[in-house]
C-alpha cells in the first residue's frame, strides 16, 4: 500500500470488497463475493459456520490474502498486505475471541495496543490522558483493574474502547455479544448505534442473532457456503426470509413435540459447592432437583460457575462439599455409578472433554462400553471388529460426516465431532442427561439434530439438565429455568411463566 | 574472642557469606529464565549456558588476561546459545522442554571437550569488594567479601521488576507470555519477541556461569556445576515469575548450599551429606508446600507450555 495516503480526513467512511475469491489448497472458502458497507452504517454479515464470513473479513484486515478480488476502502483502491496496513487506513475489528490480555490491567492494554508505545511509559501522565478519552466515551471501564478481574461485558466494551481509543473508524465485530447478556447486548449495540447515526463510525458486524439485525443493522449481506446468497436493506427483509436465505434448501430434523409426564427425582444436588482453578469458590452451595421427563435448563453468563458444577458432575472436579444423588443413591461420578444410572454427558468443547483427539471415531464413541460384551471377551480382549461396526451403524444414524470410522475423531468438524459424542451417549437408554452449551459453534443442521436428540431423551423420560449461555436455547428446550451467578442460583421460574427481563436481570447480578 | 574465635557464630555468618556467594548464578540464571519465561517460553537448556559461559569465561580471561573480557564472552556465548534455543523452537511443532535437555547436554558436552585445556592453567579472577574492613575478625571479613557480579545481579532484581511494567519491551514480554494471540493480533511477532527474551536469558546464564569459573569456586573443570542451572529455573517457578522474589529465592538457596560447609567447620561433622543435600530438600519442601492438585500456579504466564 502507499504508505502516508490516509483515509478521508475525519468522520465514517465505506469498504467495500468486490469479486472476492479465496482458495486454501483445494477448498474455495470464498468464491467471488461482492460486500458493500456503506459510509456511516450498521452493516450486517450474516451466515452458518463455515460460510465464510470470517475469512471475508480476514481479507479485508490483511490476515489473509485474498487469491482474488479487489478492497476499496473511502472510495480508493487499497492493497492491504497485513493488519498493520488496515490499521493505519482506520480500520479495526473487535475478535469473537478476545485479544486482551488477562494478566494485565485495563490501562496497560489500552496503552500496548497503541503503535507508539514510548520505551519507558510514563503512567501517571498516560492514566490522565485514558480518563479524559474515557469521559468522551459512553461506555466506562475501571482503569486499573486487571482484566481477569472483570465482567465479560467489560471485557467487551474494553474490546471496543482499544478500537476506539485507536481512533479507528471502521469497526469490524465478530460475534460480538455471545459473552453477553442480553440487556448488556443492547447497551452495547445500542451506544456503537448512536455513533454511527452521528456519522463518526462504520460498523460491520458478524452475527447469526437476527434479533440484533432487526434491531440495530441498516443492511444486511447474507453468506452461504462461500457464495453470496442476499444482500439488502434489513427493513425490507424478515427473519424467516434471511434464515432461509443462509440455509438454503438444506432439510432440517424436525423436534419432537413435548410429551410425557414428569416422574419422580432423578438428579439431586445438596449444597453442592466447587472451587475453580485458583482456588476460589465457584460454586456456592447450589441444590437443585431433577426429575425424569423434565428439562432443567441453567442459565447465566460464562464464567459463573457453570462450568465447574458441570466438572463435578461429569467427574473432573472433586466438590470440596454438599451431596450429590442420582436415583437417591449417593453419587461420586465414578464409572460403575455412570454405567448403573444411565447417565449421559454432552461436554462444552466435546473434543477436549469427551474425546480422544488422536483415536479413532469408532474407538470414541466406544468409550462407555469398550471393555464389555460384545465388545470385549472377558473384560480384557477386545473386539474390534465389534467396535467398527457399532461405528457404522450410529456413523449412519446420527450423520455423522467422517471418511472412514478409523478416521481420528480429530479431523472431524466441530458438528460433527459433538454428532459422535451423541452417538455414543444418547445411543442407548438415558436416564440422566447433563448437557453443557451442547450446540456452541454449530451450524444449523447440527443445531436441529442436537435439539432433537435432548428432547427426544426427555421424552423418553430422562432426567435432563442443561447449561447453557445461549438463552434462545434454553428457552425453547427447558421446562424450568434456573439462573446462575456468582456461583449461586438467583433465580428460578417455568419456562412458559419466566419473564424475560427478569432472566436478563438477574444474570447480570441485580 | 582474643584468639579471633566467635564460636558458634561462625555457623550464620558462614551462612550469610556462603549465601551471597553461592547465591549468584542462582541469581543470573533465575534473572535470565524469568524473561524468557514471562516470555511465554521455558528453556531448561540454561544449566548447558551456565557450564559453556563458565568455560568460556574461564578460557578468554585466560588469553586475555581481562576477567571482564571472560564475563562478556561468556554472556555472548550464552545468547547464542539462547539463540539457537529460540530458532528451533520457532520451527512449527517443536517442544521447548525437549528442546532444552537436548541443549543443556549439548552445552555441558561442548564445554567439557573444549575445556579440557583449561583445567591446567590458572586465569586471573574477578575481583571482589572488601566490605567488612571495619571488623578484624577473621570470619566476618571473609562473609563480607562481596563480588562485584552479586550487586549487579541484586541491582538487577528491581531494574527488571521495573521494566516489566514500565517500559515497552517488558509489556511487550508479558504480552507474548500471556497471549500470543493478543501480541499477534497488534502486529507483533511473538516469535520475534520470544527469540530476544531468550537471548537475552541465555546472556545472563551465561554470566552467572562466568562466577562459576572466575570467582567462586574459581577453577574450570567438569564438576564445577552441580545442576545450579536447572536448580535456578525450578527457582524462578516458586519465585512466582517475579524477578524481586528471584533475588530472595536465590538468596535462601545460597545460604541453604551454605549450611553443610559451615556447619563442619565448627565441628559438626555427622550428617554432612545431608545437610549438603539441604537446597534439593529446600526445594522438595517448597514444592510441596505451594503447588495444590486444585489450584494452578498464580503469576505464571498462561503461555507457556508447563501451564498450558
């Protein structure tokens, strides 16, 4: 790029990127897409996982180079060659991961981001600048506190405050309220709405929450499989119209009605109370009860001990107190009580709590049963052939999409990695079921099969308990709602009487 | 006290003085590790720095005559070495901890085929300040005779805590230790960042083996270290990554290294292995007495590979 050209001298400006074309070895990730953000507007990138929304945008940032296409960024033509470039055009993106660093202060990653970090930093002079740019913001953020000590809404606004105090003026967003709750999500939204209809900023924002599109967006550009599928102003569309715009013709599995009586307790919890891994108490001495044909759904914001009542549960954390009972038989998550209560568990992040990554799909969805008949003699000799073709069978039967079962469950896609840990939970008879953020990262198909398959379980009468952070989720699946925060539930309603604003309310602790 | 005897004294000022001398390659070594770990990046290769900087310390204050030649040698052979560490380990897929014991063999191996001349002859040393003048006492001038690399090594404690929040190379540090994909996302080049750090880790090991050889005990041959290098990057892990912590860590090692000879100079001569064994069971005891099954270690550096 020609370096020392800026971008027009103040206010919002437009990117657009045209003919875009992106090949990695043999996979087109992008075959000619045409993005059009106009100057000073909400744009919407809409699209499954996989579309390619990710790998457009990274183009537009110079992470990736596109093979072919062109981006015109303020009505010029720019070769951007890496981030550095895009940044000094006044370009920024806020990462559905985030990029700050958690063992530093709020202010020291302010002042790092910057390209001009003085080799001694002066800090009280930098502290007085950050607090006079903070006033002029609308969002606030504590300065000094270190960043693994706030709230993943402030780590959120944080995200967007570096762009800002960067002074860029495009901003790109992944995802960015899946860390949010939904009233934190409007604000958020909400207040970057405000800067653009000023005319100060150009937001692009990737997302698959249509009420968020409906609500803030001006435009909207529609993925699908690499491919351009619709482009149009948001007014003009509906949500069906632009879901069935990123599905396409794709069939999805239809879930079952709710039927069924609820039947006696199956999953008790007793005070139970966790520590996390510094220590700290993470789970504050819940109880809770779960009864066959019932979906308990745990709702809360990630990072409010969720996580480590699921570990307790699946056996990866020892409670450090309470009771934990199935069926009224003590529980210690040992493998014999497993096996005798039928329990079934649906992991977060299936490849790394409920896989091998380097073994096989059959050897994995093998798992619970591997050194029984018939699928092992004796207890010890084991009987691969069985392995395999138990593999093929629920291979076919849950969709999973592998080349061979001896492929290693590794190189499998995320839908399909969690389509084999259902396989071989959900595979035979459940009476407990504990699933965590079950759908996280999926695509629609896997999402439908996923929600079919719990529902199915219940139906059948177990006992479910759900956590999830996505709450759209939970209120379609559960029967009862719990909320979860600071490792307490405060919180707890049917689903048909919970109250929107309420839920909201209380997950972000008020 | 006419006959220069002080008694059971000896033991604590024996221990002071053994733990401001042995306590510097602790030191330098620990100081090093602790900026290529912050870095996001472990290298146990360092006890191989320590033995080749002592070698080559030793072998050009020889040839040159100049200590301070020695000590600069032996930092430049130690970013080398660190060097070399870095680039492989910035090849895709390669281990830093298998890395490291391949280097610390590779060093401790060199610096024994190179070093076999030098066990003969004797090189100038490095000199020493005289802080005890004031006492005639005998022992006591002795404990304080401190060298000069010792209060480089403590003035470097706090200069180190410093930078790390203070300047732009010790954030930048931080930044990569604590996550490479921020210091990737703001343009940096971790590997980069991570080749530096190590270099200049390896410099300062190398420097603390240059004490080694030039003053204390002050002779080249094959048993001069006995496994200070990898001792002092177990330190810099119970010294919580925190260069102050690094200097009192060291500091208690030394003085734990010392309690075995000072005891059998006042006569207690039973269980002298023991008590030479007293900075290992130091380190068991410290070990065991920090680390928990339930919690993982604060102030370490989330990048790197023992905490991943």
């Amino acid at each position: 790029m020609i370096i020392g050209e800026t971008p027009p001298p103040s206010g919002a400006f437009g990117v657009d990127a045209i003919a875009m074309t992106m090949r990695f070895g043999d996979f087109l990730a992008l075959d000619n897409v045409e993005l059009k953000v106009r100057p000073g507007s909400f744009h919407a990138l809409l699209g499954e996982n996989g579309a390619g929304k990710s790998t457009l945008v990274k183009c537009i940032m110079g992470y990736y180079h596109a093979t072919e296409g062109d981006i015109i960024v303020g009505g010029r033509e720019q070769a951007i060659a890496n981030p550095k470039d895009a940044h000094a055009l006044g370009l920024g993106m806020v990462y559905q991961h985030f990029t700050l660093v958690p063992a530093m202060t709020v202010a020291e990653n302010l002042v790092l981001a910057r390209d001009d970090v003085p080799a001694v930093v002066n800090w009280s002079q930098e502290m007085k600048e950050l607090e006079a740019f903070l006033a002029r913001m609308p969002f606030k953020v504590p300065l000094s506190a270190k960043v693994s000590d706030i709230s993943a809404g402030e780590r959120q606004k944080c995200e967007i405050l570096k762009q800002l105090y960067l002074k860029r003026r495009f901003l790109i967003l992944d995802e960015p309220t899946s860390v949010l709750t939904p009233a934190e999500a409007d604000e958020v939204l909400g207040m970057l709405r405000d800067m653009v209809v000023k005319g100060e900023l150009t937001i692009l924002m990737i997302t698959h929450k249509f009420r968020e599109v409906m609500a803030f967006a001006d435009d909207v550009t529609i993925l699908r499989r690499g491919k351009l599928a619709g482009a149009g102003k948001v007014a003009e569309l509906t949500p069906d119209a632009m879901a069935r715009t990123m599905i396409g013709a794709e069939e999805l599995t239809v879930q079952p009605p709710r039927t069924g009586e609820t039947g006696q307790a199956r999953l008790e919890l007793a005070k139970v109370r966790a520590l996390d891994d510094a220590g700290a108490v993470a789970v504050h001495d819940v109880s809770l009860t779960v009864r066959a044909g019932e979906i308990v759904g745990i709702a809360g914001v990630s990072g409010n001990g969720q996580r480590q009542l699921v570990e307790v549960l699946a056996g990866q954390r020892e409670a450090e107190g309470g009771e934990i009972r199935v069926a009224g038989d003590s529980y210690h998550a040992s493998r014999e009580e497993m096996r005798r209560h039928r329990m079934s568990l649906l992991p977060e992040e299936p490849l790394k709590n409920a896989c091998v990554g380097g073994m096989s799909v059959a050897d994995n969805i093998a798992f619970r049963e591997f050194d029984r008949a018939p699928f092992a003699s004796g207890g010890w000799w084991l009987n691969r052939g069985a392995f395999r073709e138990d593999a093929k069978k629920k291979i076919g039967q849950y969709k999973i999409k592998t080349r061979t079962p001896d492929t290693p469950i590794s190189a499998l896609s995320g839908g399909n990695v969690q389509r084999a840990v259902l396989a071989r939970e959900l595979g035979s008879d459940v009476e407990v079921l504990i699933a965590a953020n079950p759908c996280f990262g999926l695509d629609f198909a896997a999402v439908a099969q996923i929600h079919a398959e719990i529902m199915a379980a219940r139906n059948r009468g177990a006992a479910v308990l759900l956590v999830s952070e996505d709450l759209d989720e939970l209120l379609e699946l559960s029967d009862r709602l719990v909320v979860m925060f600071h490792g307490e539930f405060v919180y707890e309603a049917r689903t048909s009487q919970a109250d929107l604003t309420e839920v909201g309310r209380h997950m972000a602790g008020h | 006290m006419a006959d220069g005897s002080i008694g059971l004294w000896t033991v604590p000022l024996a221990v002071l003085g053994g733990a401001i001398r042995v306590s510097t390659p602790f030191l330098f070594v620990s100081l090093g590790e602790c900026i290529t770990e912050r870095s996001g990046r472990i290298n146990l290769g360092l006890e191989g720095t320590l033995v080749m900087g002592a070698m080559s310390a030793y072998g050009i204050s020889y040839l040159s005559g100049s200590p301070w030649l020695g000590v600069l040698a032996a930092g430049i052979t130690g970013a080398l070495l660190g060097a070399l560490h870095a680039g492989i380990c910035s090849l895709p897929r390669v281990n830093d901890v298998a890395v490291g014991i391949a280097l610390m063999l590779f060093g401790t191996g060199l610096a024994f085929y190179l070093g076999k001349p030098l066990i003969e002859p004797t090189a100038p040393r490095l000199p020493a300040i005289d802080f005890g003048w004031w006492s005639d006492i005998p022992q006591v001038r002795a404990a304080l005779r401190v060298n000069v690399l010792f209060l480089i090594g403590a003035a470097l404690a706090p200069i180190l805590y410093w930078a790390f929040r203070t300047t732009r190379w010790g954030l930048l540090i931080r930044t990569a230790g604590e996550s490479s994909d921020a210091a990737r996302a703001m343009g940096h080049s971790v590997l980069l960042i991570r080749l530096r750090a190590t270099m200049v880790g390896g410099f300062l090991a190398g420097i603390g083996g240059s004490f080694l050889s030039l003053f204390y005990p002050g002779s080249w041959n094959e048993g001069l270290s006995s496994g200070q290098g990898i001792t002092a990057v177990a330190l810099v892990i119970f010294a919580r990554w925190d260069p102050l912590l690094c200097l009192w860590a060291s500091l208690a090692f030394g003085g734990a290294a010392a309690l075995g000879p000072a005891l059998q100079s006042v006569g207690v001569t039973s269980g002298y292995h023991l008590f030479n064994a007293a900075p290992y069971i130091l380190t068991l005891a410290i070990m065991i007495i920090t680390c928990s099954p339930k919690r993982t270690l604060t102030g370490a550096p989330a990048e790197l590979s023992i905490t991943r």
